[in-house]
C-alpha cells in the first residue's frame, strides 16, 4: 500500500480519470466530458496510434434496426459462444453503435460512397478511425497524457479516486485524483507480436484486481489468429478465402473449417508446416480486400509473394483475451464494477454479455469498445459528478499488490525479462492454451503460482524500468486468472476447449467469476436472458 500523502512530479484534479487510449478509453472519456465532467485520459501509448485497432482495419457491428435483422445479427454466434450472451446487452450494444457509427459519418469520418453515391457505414479503417477519435477527445477538452502508464489505482475506504504513474519519456512521476476512473487498457496478447497487441498486457485486469474487483470469462482467452510467419498481421476474417496445403501440395483437410485452427495447431505440433493461398478469393473483391486492410499486404509485397495465387507459411498468434471475450465483470448497465467509483471499458471487460464464449472478432469487439465507451463515460461521470467535488479532498492509498517507492530498487531488466518469458512459456504454446488438460493445466498453474510469489513483494520503482515489471506481474496475474477458470470449467463450450472433456455440458451453462491475488478463486454465476430463436 502506498503512503497516505502521495506526491507527484504532475499533480492533477479531475472528475473522471479514463486509463486507456484505444477507442473504448477515447469514447469514454468524449461521453465523460459530454456529460460535464472534468476527464484526463493518460495512455501507455499515443492517443490515435496505439493499440490492437489503430494500425488496422475492423468491421463493427452495425445493423440497422430492423427486428429481423436485429435478431439474426444476434443469433449470428449465439450458439458457437455457448449460449452465454445476453438478449438486453445486445439490444443495447447493437443501439448504441448505430448511433455511434451514425455520429462518425456525421463528424466527417471519410466512410466510402457506392457507384449511386450513397454512403456504406460498415467498417473503419484504424488509422482514420483513431486520428478523428484523438481530434475528438481533445476537442472535448480532455487533457490527454500520453506515453504515460498507471501503475497503480488510488483509493479510500469509500471507493477508487484516481491513479498514479510515470511519464515514460520523461521519468516524472504524475498522480490525478478523480470521482471516478474508467479502465479501459485493452486485453492481454502476452507480447506476441500480434500487430498492434504488445502494449496489451492485461494492465488494467491487475489494477481492477488489486482494488477488489472481479473478472469474468477468463478461460475463454485461447484466441489464436492467423498469421503468415513473417508477419504480425493476424487478419483471420481474409482466411475464409483460403485453402491449406502442406508442403508436397496435398491439402490440410479441416483448415477451413471454423475449427481450422485447432487442425493448423495440430499440424504444427507435429513439425508439419502449413501453407495457405486466398485462392478462393472472387477476381472482383481482390482490390475491395486491399483497400480493406492495407497492412495485410505489405509484406507480401516486400517479398514478391502474390497471395491469391502464392502460397506462403502461416502460423498461430496468441491473441489471448484482445480476441477472447475474458475481462473486468461488470454489475450494471453503466459498465460500473463491484468497486464504488470503478468502472471498465472495451477489451478491458468482459464481452461475454454479446458473445458469450466466442471471440468477438472484429466486428463484436468494435461495436462494444464504442458501446461500452460510451455507457462508462456517461456513468463514471454521473457517479464523479454527485460527489460535488469532493474527491479531491481524500486521503487516498496505492493499491498497487506490489511495493512502490521513487527510490531506485527494480528488478534488473534482465529478470524482468526472464518472467515475461516464464509467462510466454506457459501461455503461447498450442498444447497447453489451445488444448487443456486438468494435468496441464494445473502444472502450469504451480509453475505461474511460484513465478507470482518471487514477483509480489518485490518493490517497484515509479520510473519507465518499474513499468515494465508491472507488466511482467500483470501478465502472471492473469495467466493465472486465465488456468484457474479453465480448470473449473471441466466441458468444451466456445473456444474453451477441454481435450479431457470433449462435448459441453448442459449443467455448466453460466459464467465464471473469478479474482484474488495470492489465492486465485472462481465460481460460477447464472446468465441472465437467453435470446430467442427465430
């Protein structure tokens, strides 16, 4: 626990603090400051370039409010997630992003024409996206923090009140007091160099932790995407178009499949390497695809590689719970958790609510990090707001589960490294994460408990070092969440699968809850609202 006077290079009294810059951080903290609230934004990146959708295109989940269509965009991954979503959580979300998307044609979003001149509101590219949404919460006065990590929350017996860091390009410590603070720090990628995840750490998931929050979903978190081996870009959808060979010629039967991945695991595991070639792709949708995700193809163009004629070597990448649906629980419809004055945002919540067990893809995930945005903006605000400014008149304590001090006393770089790769080891490989086994699943639950116990009591410095070895401990913290929750769950249901428990259960038909720190505990809880079948 920190001191009760804590004091900062950067000192700052806001209404609402939003951790987090990605679009969920971004419309947060728009619908914060609508709402007449005061709204810092402090990011471990630049507003506008960090994170999973800035160097990428995206599809959302936009429907237009048709009943019909409404229902079969719902019933669309009902099943394959497990029959977890929620009939309300989709009304609301599938609202919210029309009228989100609707707001960014508005706003002067460059969305494409037809050949009748007639608007497509259907995807957004990244970078167009997260330079207008930077323009956009700095129009709305928010102060903006960038390359600027928290590394621990702040709070009083009455509840959160703000967080404190370090401003990596400078060293200077910052601490900002707040009536309430919005996690909205992404997922968890465990560094795999997913293009665009390895700020995703699962930051966010320690800090709610460490203020008593609870996580949901956790062991739906073994998302694995496509990847050429010589790319970072993991643009699965583009792989519905593919066929895969070995390297004689001779197809990868299943791989394209909705099962593909599990059958290119396998054949990796066995030291077959697996090719692919988008030769499905229809001759008129090869330059639609370009423009789609221009990022896919530039390393296929730097190698001479014509993808749609061309087969090259694939991979898997852990994308963990950034394409899981594993995050923060939240208890109401303002995205507020059980913690008074905290709330989460985007990858940093759970999405089981709209896609139970299944990843959320793109689409699923973009409409919630403007959805969910939006719902914990307006409520942090509203909770900071009827504080009447008192917030800033706490006395408040850090949080942090391991020891913060400005005196220099980090671990050195190098163990800080050896963790991460401890955690890597234990989370990236096929046969542990992608297919579970009680036995392996609770030896790396010994190897992760121990690698927890020698990080927790080391102390931290608030320094650009100290940042890092929170992320090593955040990234164990939630490897652990991750194993605990997927241990419990003893069927296979979305894309948690038990290779000793093959089919689902009808009796394991809720959610697990999950939390704690030093002891990791999990217990399930009911779903609310089936969606009804057409």
């Amino acid at each position: 626990m920190g001191e009760t006077k804590l004091k900062a290079d950067l000192e700052l009294n806001v209404d609402v603090l939003v951790i987090g810059g990605g679009p969920a951080g971004a419309w947060s903290a728009i619908s914060a400051a609508n709402a007449g609230a005061k709204v810092a934004l402090v990011d471990k990146g630049y507003l506008g370039s960090s994170g999973a959708t800035a160097p990428s295109g995206t599809g959302v989940w936009y429907i237009q409010p048709d009943d019909k269509l409404r229902q079969e965009a719902k019933l669309s991954r009902y099943d394959l997630g497990g029959q977890l979503s929620e009939d309300r959580w989709m009304n609301r979300v599938l609202d919210k992003a029309y009228e989100r998307m609707n707001h960014l044609a508005q706003w002067g979003y460059p969305f494409p024409a037809d050949e009748h001149g007639t608007v497509q509101i259907r995807a957004l590219q990244g970078p167009e996206y997260m330079k207008m949404m930077r323009k956009l919460v700095q129009k709305a006065g928010v102060k903006v923090l960038d390359h600027s990590p928290a590394l621990e929350l702040l709070a009083d017996a009455h509840g959160v009140a703000g967080a404190r860091g370090v401003r990596n390009q400078t060293n200077e410590t910052w601490i900002i007091r707040a009536g309430a603070v919005v996690i909205a720090t992404g997922g968890c990628a465990f560094l795999s160099k997913a293009l665009g995840c390895n700020v995703l750490t699962g930051d966010g998931y320690l800090l709610a932790a460490e203020a008593g929050a609870e996580l949901s979903g956790m062991e739906f978190s073994n998302a694995y995407a496509i990847s050429p081996t010589f790319s970072s870009v993991t643009k699965t959808a583009y792989y519905r178009f593919a066929s895969f060979y070995h390297e004689d010629g001779t197809v990868v039967e299943g791989a394209a499949s909705h099962r593909g991945r599990s059958v290119i695991a396998k054949n990796l595991l066995q030291g077959r390497q697996v090719y692919a070639c988008l030769d499905q792709v229809p001759e008129e949708m090869k330059p639609i695809l370009r423009v789609g995700q221009t990022n896919f193809f530039l390393p296929f163009d730097r190698l001479g590689i014509d993808p749609f004629r061309d087969s090259f070597p694939v991979t898997l990448r852990l994308e963990g719970t950034v394409r899981g649906t594993g995050g923060i629980h939240i208890i109401d419809e303002t995205c507020a958790t059980k913690v008074s004055g905290l709330y989460a945002a985007g990858d940093a919540a759970t999405r089981e609510l709209i896609c139970g067990g299944f990843t959320g893809g793109g689409s699923h995930n973009a409409a919630w990090a403007m959805s969910s945005g939006s719902f914990a903006g307006q409520g942090a605000a509203e909770f900071a707001l009827a504080l009447s400014g008192k917030a800033e008149d706490r006395s408040l304590l850090g949080l942090s589960s391991s020891p913060l001090t400005s005196q220099l006393s980090d671990p050195s770089p190098g163990k800080v490294q050896e963790y991460v790769e401890a955690v890597k080891e234990e989370v990236h490989p096929y046969d542990r994460n992608l297919f579970r086994t009680d036995k392996v699943l609770t030896d790396s639950l010994g190897r992760l408990d121990e690698l927890w116990k020698q990080q927790r009591d080391q102390t931290i410095t608030l320094n650009a070092q100290g940042y890092k070895a929170r992320e090593a401990l955040a990234m164990t913290a939630t490897a652990r969440w991750m194993y605990e929750s997927a241990k419990f769950r003893t069927e296979t249901r979305g894309m948690h699968r038990r290779v000793d428990f093959p089919n689902i259960d009808a009796n394991q038909h809720y959610r697990l809850v999950s939390g704690g720190l030093d002891r990791v505990w999990v217990k399930p809880e009911l779903v609310k609202g089936k969606v009804a079948v057409l």
